[in-house]
C-alpha cells in the first residue's frame, strides 16, 4: 500500500504539473493516524496527502461539486469506488469530461470502530503484519487478525476489477479481500418470522438519531435538496417523533436508491449509531436480482436499471402478497 | 467514602430504582446509551463515553410542547405538564457533568426554559470518574478532571470496588437511600487511581490543544479567517457532530397538524443543516462554510464572550470519533490557533 501511495503522490504532482488537471481529490492526514478527512489539493498541500488502511471514504460524491467548479480534477477512485462514479455519470450527475479518474489498488480498508468494539482502547498507532494488525494503545499493545477489522463493505468486496478510469496503479501482486457472501445476513433476517424481523429492526433503528449522515454520504442521495430539508414539503423533519418515522425514514430512503445503489457500503461506516443500513440496500438489490436477473448498479453505461424498464417479463405486482409471509 | 464490591453492583441498581425511575449506560444492539434501567438490562460499567450524551435526560431530542384543538372559531389551548418523574442518573463522566454546567447557563438563564429546569430538578446525577481514558480525549483541556467529576454523588471504579461519595444535599438523600447495601472505603486507594488517571491525560495526544488564541477581541479575526473554506471543504452537512454533542443546545419549534388540532413540539436542530434558522426572508448562512464556521464559532468565541469565559466545548472527543469524514474541534483548534505561523 505503500508503494501504490508514493505513486499515487508522484503521479498527482505530475499531472498537476504538466496542467491536465488543476487539482487533486484525495485523503488528508488527520491529528492521528486513523482520522483521515477527504480533501481538495493544490500542490503546495500535498505533504498532507495520505493513502492508507484508513482511507474508507468514497470520493464519488464529491465530484459533484467539483464538476461544478473551472478545470479538470484528478480524483483517486478505489476499485468499489468507481461503481459509484459510473453510477453518478449515468444519473448526469458528473461530467466525466471534467475529471481525470486514477484507479487505486485497495486491500480491504480498516474500520477504527470495530478495533475499538473488540475493547481495544486508546490507539495510538497500527502497523500491519501480515494478516495481524499490531496496534499500539496508550495501555500497551495489542493484536488482532487483520480481516476482523475490515469494513463492513471490504467484507464483502466487490473485486479489484475497476468500471471507469483514466489510468490504474496497482502493484501487480495477487492478492484477496473479503470474500463473505454479502446476501447471508439478508436471508438470515427473510429466514425469521414477521414478527422477529420487526424486532431486529425496532432495535436497530431506535437507535437512529436522525443525523442525515447515511443520507448525506449516500452517492446515490444526490437530490439538490431532500424533500425533508424542505420546510415546504410539509414532510420537513428535524427528528424522529415516534417510532414509525424511525422506521420509516430508512425503509422510503432504501426505497429511492433501490436499483441504484451500488452497495458502496457508505451508509452503515458512517452511521454514529452502528445502524447496519447497508442490510436495507442489500435486501433490495437481493429482490432486484431475484425478479429481473443479476444487476449491478454502475457495472457499465449501457444496462438500462431494471427499475424504470419494462419488459413483459417482469414480476407482476402480486409477487408482494405472494412472498409477504404471514404476520 | 462508601464502598461496595462491583459484584454488588445490580443490587445496588435494584435499590435505587425501587425508588425512582434509574437511567445508566445500556448496550443495545451494539451501541451503548443511556436508558432506564431494568433487571434485564446490560448495563454496561466499562463503556467510556455513551454514543450519545447524558444531555437526552435533560432535553431530550424531542418534546411536546402544548397541544391545539380548534372548535369552530374557539380554540383551545393545552399545555404539557412538566416532567415529574423523580430519576436518578448512574454513570455520568466529568466531560458529560461539565456539560450540564454549559446547559444551565442556556436553559437556567431568564427566562428560565420550564421543561429543562424540571428535569434537572427531578434528577440526581451520579458521576463516574475515568479509569481508562481514549486518544480522543482531552477534557483536561477545557479545565475539567477526569478522576474527579462533579455532580450530586461521585463514584470511583477501583480494584473490583465501587467507591461512592455524596457532593450535593441530593446526593446525601440517595446515599441514605442505599447506605445499608454500602461499606466504609478507604480513600488512599481512590487517591492513587485518581494520580494514575491525571497522568494519563497529561500524555493523550489532544492534552495539549491551546485555547489562549480564542478570545473575545479575536472574533473579527477568527471569523474572517480564510481557514474556514478548507477546514469545512469536505463537510457532508449532517448532524452527527451536533446530536453527539453534550453541549449543543439548539433546538426547532415545530407545529403538527393532526387535520383537527396542532401538536406543537421541539426537536434538536442543528447548525450543520440547510435550514436552520430559517426566516421569512431565507437562511442567512447559505452556503456550508458558514454553518460550519458556526458551529465552532460559537463554542469558541460566541459562548464564552456571554458567558464569563466558559468555552462551550468538554473535551469528550464524541466528535472526534463519530464525524464521518473526521473533521472535529481539535482540527479546527489547532488550524485556526496556528495562525501566526503564516
């Protein structure tokens, strides 16, 4: 990883320089070494550039606002990263004209939450070896496997395969990621009964604070301004009153990205409150592939979304009684 | 000083909440927070900072303020009653108990905000010091000790004992309450955790963020500092920073039509959203930077000029651990303390 950062650094100053683009998204340094905070660079501020284990962050969205603004872009796409990208083109939500997109390889991005759910506290340094992560705490130091502190989404990856790029950086090693089957959980949670199903929900979303962070990090949320941001919408609202809008607000928000979602995995490593959103997602892609085939969200420019095409073979609307279950 | 083994610990639990309702960390799928206390609860003893903050018992994220039901052309007017419940909050760390002293200076303040002052009367908070401190620490910063918090009862955890001291008249009628389950303690050994807990916040890597730069006279200079663009460049505008927050207290007034009648409540807002402080003639802070600037501009400029210099910040790195793109107060302390290096 180390190496695919220097060449990432040395390619960044060189396009910078020979002007094909004017500056570069990527992942700043932070005050420790887990903390990184997606950036826009400049020459002069690249000595803060970073890529590491802890750069989880999709810079996708980001290029919204950067395709608004004079020149071109260099944006640093991981390999899960560039289906987002691909997805936002097909939206017209980016001009792929204003960036320059260099695909880097990834290894599985680490989740600084779970560290510290194993009771690991105080970190104040990770060095990796092997499939082992030493970590040093200001409590001494401590061990633990590698791929038990992955992200959820790096669980769960998607390949090394990259959908949309200028150019690739990759060091040419074999290696693999995750490899879990991401519909497990889905067909544990549709194996329970309604009622049981209910119950893991009601505990999961009661804990929702309504911060907008799986909303606002969401590639596919992309909308100028959400319709509860809209005090004239009539359905503006700050908070959660009661525990039907706590469940509501994230079953009509998978709703609107269903056939979209690229399961990026955003939502659940930004929740505050550990919310397992990404399930949702996962749950509707699992309905999307079992009624119109296999689907990608952002594979390719030319598929057109199961969702909004219609072909006579599709399921008819009775297929929701028919599999509803009883309660 | 009273003690009681930590074996001991849901007896102690059973006897308080024979009494009043008891709110203490719970783990609940995953996440720890405050919640009221049952017989089958995991309380959790070991959880450093809840993943939200003590303030929910206080002002919770939602409240019902009055009710409105229209007749015709009469309408009629129905007001909440205040919180009565008698409760007793366990577990509560220095930062948090810092955090209320910010609160009632907003809520006790004329005139005085009737839902928070109720709560806070009914409430008997219990404290408990730290013993194993995170990196993202740095109460010590804003002049708060982590081995000796506040409240009405403080409480050390040391060598398998839970180590109990009332402060206030409230926490001398509790401790009454549970003296028969308790013990005499010894204090020298409360001493020698208290010493190896300041320690360790002297080394955290935050302990030493400097404050001198944020002061009243600076407020022209802080707010118009370019700085601001960058620190909030990458900001995603959600709430997570403001609803973890112990000490953001800003709310919306909200009405609900039920087609019959008006349901008229109060909710958390927060600086970080679009339209916060909206008026009649639009949003004065239009665009992200300025309701990031905001948001630190107030809790280290804005709040201690009107408040006899109390920063509205604790130091409990909620923050600095929950932002989803790790941007926080420490970040924006040290960028904008830096100036006169340029």
């Amino acid at each position: 990883m180390q190496r695919v950062a220097e060449m990432m650094l040395e390619r960044a100053k060189a396009l910078l320089a020979d002007g094909t683009v004017n500056r570069v998204v990527g992942w700043e340094m932070g005050e420790f070494f887990y903390d990184l905070t997606p950036a826009v660079f400049t020459a002069d501020g690249l000595d803060k550039f970073v890529y590491n284990g802890f750069s989880g962050a999709n810079l996708s969205k980001y290029m919204i606002k950067e395709c608004a603004k004079d020149g071109k872009a260099l944006v640093f796409l991981k390999p899960c990263d560039t289906y987002s990208f691909n997805q936002l083109i097909n939206e017209h939500r980016v001009d792929r004209e204003k960036v320059y997109i260099i695909g880097v390889e990834c290894r599985g991005m680490i989740d600084i939450r779970k560290i510290r759910d194993m009771g690991i506290k105080g970190v104040t340094a990770i060095r990796e070896e092997g499939e082992e992560l030493i970590i040093d705490t200001i409590y001494g130091e401590k061990k633990c496997a590698r791929k038990d502190a992955l992200l959820e989404k790096c669980l769960c990856c998607k390949g090394q395969e990259f959908v949309v790029y200028d150019e690739l950086l990759t060091t040419g090693e074999a290696f693999t990621v995750g490899g879990n089957n991401r519909f497990a959980k889905v067909a544990e949670l549709e194996a329970m009964t309604p009622g049981e199903r209910f119950a893991f929900w009601r505990n999961e979303l009661s804990k929702c604070i309504r911060c907008n962070a799986c909303r606002n990090v969401c590639p596919a949320c992309s909308c100028l301004q959400c319709v509860f941001d809209n005090p004239k919408s009539g359905i503006a609202s700050k908070a959660n009153a009661d525990d039907f809008e706590e469940n509501m607000f994230h079953i009509i928000r998978a709703f609107h990205v269903a056939g979209r979602c690229t399961d990026c995995g955003e939502c659940s490593r930004v929740c505050p409150q550990g919310i397992p959103l990404h399930l949702l997602n996962r749950k509707f892609i699992k309905d999307v592939n079992e009624f119109y085939g296999e689907f990608q969200a952002g594979a390719d420019n030319t598929t057109k979304y199961p969702l909004t095409n219609f072909t006579k073979e599709d399921v008819e609307p009775s297929i929701v009684t028919n599999r509803g279950g009883e309660n | 000083m009273l003690k009681l083994s930590l074996n001991r610990v849901g007896d102690l639990f059973a006897k308080i909440a024979e009494a009043q309702a008891l709110y203490l960390p719970v783990e609940k799928a995953g996440q720890v927070d405050y919640d009221k206390w049952t017989a089958d609860a995991k309380v959790s003893m070991d959880h450093l900072n809840t993943a939200k903050s003590a303030k929910d018992l206080f002002f919770p994220q939602v409240e019902r303020m009055v009710d409105f039901k229209m007749e015709g052309k009469n309408i009629e007017i129905k007001p909440h009653a205040l919180s009565d419940e008698k409760f007793v909050l366990f577990g509560v760390r220095a930062c948090d108990m810092k955090s209320m002293e910010v609160l009632d200076k907003v809520f006790l303040a004329e005139p005085v905000d009737s839902f928070y002052a109720a709560r806070r009367m009914n409430g008997t908070v219990v404290t408990m010091a730290c013993s194993e401190p995170e990196e993202s620490c740095f109460c010590n910063v804003f002049g708060v000790d982590a081995a000796e918090p506040a409240g009405d009862v403080v409480t050390w955890k040391v060598d398998g004992e839970l180590y109990w001291k009332a402060l206030t008249e409230k926490g001398e009628a509790l401790t009454e309450q549970i003296k028969a389950l308790m013990e005499d303690g010894d204090e020298a050994k409360v001493e020698e955790s208290k010493a190896a807990v300041r320690e360790i916040m002297g080394k955290l890597p935050l302990a030493n963020l400097n404050l001198a730069p944020f002061q009243p006279e600076k407020l022209n200079e802080m707010f118009n500092s370019p700085k601001w663009a960058k620190l909030s460049e990458a900001c995603l505008g959600c709430g997570t920073c403001t609803f973890v927050c112990p000490t953001c207290q800003c709310y919306d007034i909200r009405d609900y039509d039920t087609g019959h009648g008006i349901q008229r409540f109060r909710c958390w807002d927060s600086c970080m959203y679009s339209d916060f402080t909206m008026m009649a003639h639009g949003t004065n802070r239009p665009d992200q930077m300025q309701r990031f600037r905001q948001r630190f501009m107030h809790k280290l400029i804005y709040f201690p000029s009107n408040n006899d210099g109390m920063y509205s910040c604790v130091g409990c790195g909620r923050c600095v651990s929950k932002c989803p793109i790790s941007m926080n107060i420490a970040k924006v302390i040290k960028a904008l303390g830096e100036d006169k290096d340029e």
